[in-house]
C-alpha cells in the first residue's frame, strides 16, 4: 500500500471555500445515497420481510424503534462521518491535523468547556420554553400547524428511543443519539462549515454565526430553534479559540449524553424529577441570573486560557 506523502496531489487543497464546500455537499449526497443503499441491503439481510415491510407502513414495538435506530445510525454514517474522511483527505491530505483533531488542548481549558455546556443549562432551557411558546402570524396558521405535527411526531419517536429498560440499550442510546451526532455533527459544522466560512468571510465570529443557523436549520424544528442556535454558537466558540475541535466533541457529547442518561434514569424510576424540569429556573430568578453570571464568567475565563496560549 502506498504511504501518504507530501508531494502526493491534494485536490482540494487551497481551493476557494465555495468550491471545498460544494465539493463537500456533493461528496456527503454520494456517500449517503450508497451508505443508505448497503444498509437497506444489510438490513433485509439480517431481518428478513419484517424489516421491509416497516417502510410500507407505521408501525410499533420494539422491532420496529430497533429498525428506525439502525437506520438512524446508518444515516448518520453516510451523511456525516464517512463523507468528512473522504473529504478531508482530498482537501487536506492528513486527515487529523486538517480537521483539527490533534490533541485536545490545555487542562484548565478542557475543565471550563466541561463548566460552560452545564452553565448553559439553564439558558438553553429557557430558550427552550420560550421558542416552544413563540406563533405564526394568523395568515400562517395552517404551516405553524403542519410543522407543530411534525415536531410533535418527531418528539414522540425520540421518546421511543429514549425510553430503554437495560444497560445494554442505554449504551447504545449513548452510542446513537450522543457519540454519534457529537462526532459527525462537528465534523461537519465546525470542522467543515465554520472553517470555510472564516477562511471566505475572514470573520471568525461571522463564521459562528452562520454555522450555528445552519446547524440549527439542518435539524427542521422550528420550535427548538433557538435554543439549538444558542447550543450552536457555544459549539462554535470553543472551536474558534481554542481551535480544538475534540473540545466542542466534548461538550456536545455532554449536552446529548445527559438527556440520554438522565432519561432513562427517570423512565426506570431511578430519580422522581422529569429531565425537562432538571435545569428549569425559569421561576427562580436569582438563580437563573447566577447561573448566567457564572457561565458569563467561564467564557472568560476560557477566553483567557486561549489568549495567554496564543502569546506563549
């Protein structure tokens, strides 16, 4: 096998952020049409007309939520993953210091991303209630219908994944709708997206920007938009100055991995609080506005790791 060098042809390599992003979308509906094609395949294979007939019709019970997260995964994969390597590798040769995956930076910066995602908690949840609340003009009654059905649904099949009974489940819970999204979403939106927006705008902070709404458009809920442009803009500020992309891994990996665990926890009865009620001081004023002075605090702070590094 031929080993990567330097002088090997980089086809994307300095090309105009437009083009590498274009290259990028053209590469991922690629990859996730035969990605989904073998596992369509795969998945007759192993379960046979059951699994088939799922697509002819909406059905129920296990079988049929353990098709719709193999399916999920697969998605993922052929959306996300796969295509970020292969794109990476025609545009920057070395995969892991192109996607700024080497090292995960300095120790107190590490612990602040960790402290800002659970700072944020609470902000997030507010956003949350008040996105949830937020109408249509009356002319646009009838879209803000169709797309409260969509969501409604939407949360009822998340429901479906998130209410497992055994370890096992709850690890590949963990896997598919944590590890997964944290890994191929920030690939993708900071490792990609926000990259080629601050090389072609020369604005880091437009760049967040735009990513943040695309990401939070890409997931086609109205009504939890906001909270995820917030969770979005956070994603792509750890990114912007630390330029560790396994921090904003990190700290995704966390916001979805706590819904995760502290669902299931709630669903087998560990804990009596519903998880929605966790981070919800939306009543408490002076520990909601504490929990915004602290998590105000952190990003400075963070800001302060990053800035005394660039000048070391």
């Amino acid at each position: 096998m031929q080993k990567y060098n330097s002088s090997m042809k980089i086809p994307l390599k300095d090309k105009h952020p437009v083009i590498q992003l274009m290259a990028f979308i053209g590469i991922a509906i690629v990859s996730s049409i035969v990605i989904t094609l073998i596992g369509l395949i795969g998945g007759i294979l192993y379960w046979g007309d059951d699994f088939l007939q799922s697509f002819m019709q909406v059905q129920s019970g296990a079988a049929y939520i353990s098709y719709m997260k193999y399916l999920q995964l697969i998605s993922h994969l052929g959306m996300f993953i796969i295509p970020t390597f292969i794109y990476a590798r025609l545009a920057g040769g070395k995969i892991a210091p192109f996607m700024h995956l080497k090292g995960i930076g300095k120790g107190s910066g590490f612990f602040l991303a960790i402290a800002m995602i659970l700072l944020a908690q609470p902000l997030i949840n507010l956003l949350t209630v008040w996105n949830a609340d937020m109408s249509l003009p009356e002319s646009m009654q009838g879209l803000e219908n169709s797309m409260r059905m969509m969501e409604d649904q939407a949360m009822q099949m998340t429901e479906l994944f998130l209410n497992v009974n055994s370890i096992g489940a709850l690890l590949f819970n963990i896997l598919l709708l944590a590890i997964i999204p944290a890994l191929g979403e920030e690939f993708v939106f900071r490792g990609i997206l926000q990259k080629q927006l601050q090389r072609w705008t020369n604005s880091g902070w437009a760049a967040i920007l735009i990513s943040a709404f695309v990401f939070s458009a890409f997931h086609m809920q109205f009504y939890g938009f906001l909270p995820r442009f917030i969770l979005g803009i956070l994603l792509g500020y750890v990114f912007l100055r630390s330029g560790k992309l396994w921090l904003s891994i990190l700290i995704h990996f966390i916001n979805n991995g706590m819904a995760v665990i502290m669902y299931y926890l709630y669903h087998n009865n560990y804990i009596a609080e519903n998880p929605d009620e966790l981070f919800n001081f939306n009543e408490n004023i002076p520990v909601l506005l504490i929990s915004f002075l602290l998590l105000g605090g952190s990003i400075i702070l963070f800001h302060l790791v990053y800035k005394k590094q660039s000048h070391e």
